[in-house]
C-alpha cells in the first residue's frame, strides 16, 4: 500500500507543480486552488508511505516522479523545448528510480 500512495504522491506532485506554472505567481485562482490542494494531497500520501518506506527511497522516488513527470508534462502540453541532453537527463532519472525500487 505505501508504493501506491508513494506512486500517487508522485504524480500529485506533477500536477502542482503544473497548476503551479498556470498560476501566473498564486495570481489566478482556479491554478492556485489546484496547486494548494495537490500539493496538501502529495505531502499527506508521502508522509503515509514514510511509515513504512526508508526516507531515502520514499523521497528520492517521490521527487523523480516529479521531476520526470513535470518534463513531460512540459515538453508535450507546454512547448518546452526537447533536446537530447533533456531526454538522456529524464531517462537517467528514471532509471534510477527503477534502481531505487529495485534495492529496496
């Protein structure tokens, strides 16, 4: 159960930081809510999987997932550019969190 919420931690932490960036700097409301909301349901949902998780795993998977996934969100939704240095740097990431879920 800690990896499903940790896994939903995760892509709750994309969808902040998204709403983030839709926010225009906490000046639109609607964004600003969203951000609020997701980032109180990320944090709930990591400190639930921490009970049982190893800080090290819990945080280090938590951030690449949302890492990993703002880039994506990012380069397909947002125009950010692509390049390869970008990809090889997400696929790096995400192998470690493979790694990570691998040796723990």
């Amino acid at each position: 159960m800690a990896w499903i919420a940790l896994f939903i931690a995760g892509l709750l932490e994309v969808v902040w930081a998204s709403s983030m960036k839709a926010s225009f700097g906490f000046t639109r409301l609607g964004p600003t809510v969203i951000t609020l909301v997701a980032m109180i349901a990320s944090f709930g949902l990591l400190s639930f999987s921490m009970r049982t998780l190893p800080l090290g795993t819990a945080y280090t998977i938590w951030t690449g997932i949302g890492a990993v996934g703002a880039f994506v969100v990012g380069a397909a939704w947002l125009g950010e550019p692509l390049s390869l240095g970008r990809i090889a740097a997400a696929v790096l990431i995400g192998s470690g969190l493979v790694l990570m879920k691998l040796s723990s």
